[in-house]
DNA sequence: TAGATTGTTAATCGATTAACAATC
DNA sequence: TAGATTGTTAATCGATTAACAATC
C-alpha cells in the first residue's frame, strides 16, 4: 500500500465493497469484475478499479480479482482484519436495539459495554449485558483501551457524552442521536438519523 | 423557487441545515448567519450560502436569516411542510425501535404500519401497532396510498421485500438491512448500516 | 492465440472556496 | 453612517469518466 492521501469519499465506498464482496464469497463465488462488483453496488466499474488501485495492484488481466484476496486486503486497509471492542451509551429503545445486533458479526466489531446515566436503568440486563452506571464510563473505556462508541442518548445529552467520551479517549463515534457532534479534528463521527435521511428523500417525491 | 436541478449533495445537506436551526428556534433564538450555522453543522459559511441561495433569496445584508422564515423554506423545499405515513417491515429488534422512535416527531413522519412474513409476530403488540402480516402489505400500502417505507429484514430477505415495496408504488425506501438494493430510477434509498459506518472511520484508527 | 479485463492517463465534469459588490 | 452579511462570480480544486495499452 502507498501513503498518499486517500481521499475520503474513496474510503466510504470501500465498506460497501466489502460487505459485496462478503456477500458474494457467501454464495460461493471466486472471482469477480469491477463491472460485476460495480453492477451489485451501483458504482461504475471505471470507479471502482480506480478506488481499488489505490491500494495495489489486487487484480488480473483477463480474469479480475480473486473474491478472497480482495476481501483480506480490503479488510486490512479498513482496518477490520481483526476484532474491535465497542460501547453503547444510551440504554433506551435504540440501545437496546444496537447492542443485541448481529450485523457486527463477521465485520470486524463487538460490543462490550452499555451505559446508561438513568439510575433506574442502571443493573438491567439488556441481551448479555448488565447496563453501567455513565459515572465509570470514562474509567472503564480508557482501562480497556476502547476507541469506537456508539451514541444513542437523547440530543440534549449528546454533545455532553461525546465530550466525555473523547476525554477517555474514544477516536470514532456513531451518533444515533440527532444532533451534529463538535469533536477534535483526530477523532471522527459518523451520522445515523433515520428523520434525516428520510428528509433527503421526500424532496423527489 | 427556480427550476434548475439541485445536485443531490445539496439536497443532502438540507436536512442537516433544518435540524440544526430546529434546534435554534428551540432554544429560542430568531436570526442566524450563515457562519453561525456553518459553526455548527461543520461546514463553511461559504458553502450554507451558496447552498441556500439555489432556491431564492432568503437571507438580508447585514443580518444575516430569519431562523422561522428559513425553516419554513426548508421544510417546504424537502416536502416535509406536511406530515408522511410510513411503514415497518420487518418486526425484529430494529423494527421494534424504529416502530416506536420518537425521533420522527416534529420532522414529518409517521409510522402507520408494520409488518412481517413470520406467523408467530403477526398479531403481535409492538406500542401502538399490531405486527400486520407481509401477505396483505403490497395492498395496504396501495389503498393507503403509502410513498415511504423503512426496511428492517434480514439481508437475505431484503430485495424480495423491496421489489414488493416498488410494485405496491413506494417511492422512498430507508434500508436497514445490510445489502444494496436494486431499484428503479424513480425510487429512492438511503442506506442505514452500522457496521458500514463503523468501518468508514476505523480506516483513520 | 483470441478474448477479457485490469491499471492508468488524459479529458471532462462538478463541487468548493475566495473575494467582493450590493445592500440591509 | 459604519458595520455586517448576503448572493454571486470567477478561480481553484477534486472527482468521475472514457479510452486504451498492457497483459493474463
């Protein structure tokens, strides 16, 4: 892999051919073609040969890529070659629903932790887990060394655990809470707002 | 408004933009700039103004927008000036949060609906709603004149229920389920996946 | 070999930013 | 009036597409 800078609209495909290609080796597929691959996912395979050259040369004239190899180099760019730890702050109705999701199954996540600031909350038991008070959040994430949260809090109480999520540490965050999120530049967030992505739907209606 | 076309990255910041000046005129205030917004949406003042500006003159020398006026305009622009029924399918953990988000309330939703091709949930109390079954959703979702569906099955499941979903006339489909969806030109996605998102930061860990 | 498909270059297309006259 | 901020133009920057030599 060169060093140049990847732009980041590249790396925000790369997820999506991944979870393909994933697919694909499911159904017991070997190789496959940016034409094909870009049939599945709705990019033009001009793109994707383009977005994938970045990283090396993963194909072959004639015959494509090999499903398999472009699956493990894909997982070591994104960095999900191995198992990342996760918390959950917010044990409402979306907690809950996070935190007993199996689509982090296979794709390089596992949740380890739910938070919650509601006393009455706190000692439930939610799938496999027992809700944590918020107060040891920030002790428990940086003993562990967790760098990715997922946030499914209230919007009033949003920036407040973000903040304190940074201070502990925490380097990305999926924010289910509809609010935009002010972080320092090293970490990133990323945006699930169901209103939001509806909002930008209804303008063709 | 003119009647140039809007590119859709555009139109993917508006609901962004309409979020963060919701949240303005709760807290109370009336006018805004476009630096102020750009401070808390992330983007430059540059950009909001230009943004804006494709759909008419909504702002004042020196003073900057009305938070009311602008947010009438938006909603009006993204068609949310009005309040749409939406349907449920899939009545697994996610349905059931997504069934009883509150988060659409006041941003122009309503979920009317769920349902689900297993038995043992039809019938089934979710909140308010009972769990419908799939065989009868494709003429609900006609009579009713539905446009808008959220799709929370499992992957394998998902293009069945999203060809149901275009022939029953859906327009816009919010797809939780973790796979591309082929569509017709007319119809809409926007794709909600966690561990897609996840994997777009972990590149930058 | 003939056919297929990559990786890459150059051309095109589109988005963002900087700057400032207009004006509240 | 003086200061602030818009709407818009032109310049810059970046992304996508088309085309094709290289080669499996």
């Amino acid at each position: 892999m060169n060093t140049k800078k990847i732009p980041d609209i590249i790396v925000g495909r790369l997820p999506v051919y991944l979870r393909a290609l994933q697919r694909m080796a499911d159904m017991g597929l070997k190789t496959t073609s940016s034409q094909e691959l870009g049939e599945h996912v709705g990019i033009s395979a001009a793109q994707i040969r383009k977005d994938i050259s970045q990283f090396g040369e993963f194909g072959k004239q004639g015959t494509g890529y090999s499903i398999e190899f472009l699956l493990d180099k894909l997982r070591e760019i994104l960095k999900v070659d191995r198992i990342w730890d996760v918390v959950v702050v917010g044990a409402g109705d979306m907690g809950h629903a996070v935190a007993n999701y199996q689509g982090f199954q296979d794709r390089g996540f596992r949740v380890v932790a739910i938070f919650d600031n509601d006393k009455s909350k706190v000692g439930m038991k939610i799938g496999n887990f027992v809700v944590e008070d918020t107060e040891v959040m920030v002790d428990r994430i940086r003993t562990a060394d967790i760098k990715i949260a997922m946030l499914s809090v209230p919007a009033s109480a949003a920036q407040d655990v973000a903040d304190k999520l940074v201070q502990a540490g925490v380097r990305a965050i999926l924010n289910y809470a509809p609010i935009s999120l002010n972080v320092p530049n090293q970490v990133k967030v990323q945006y699930i707002d169901p209103s939001t992505h509806l909002q930008r739907m209804t303008f063709y209606l």
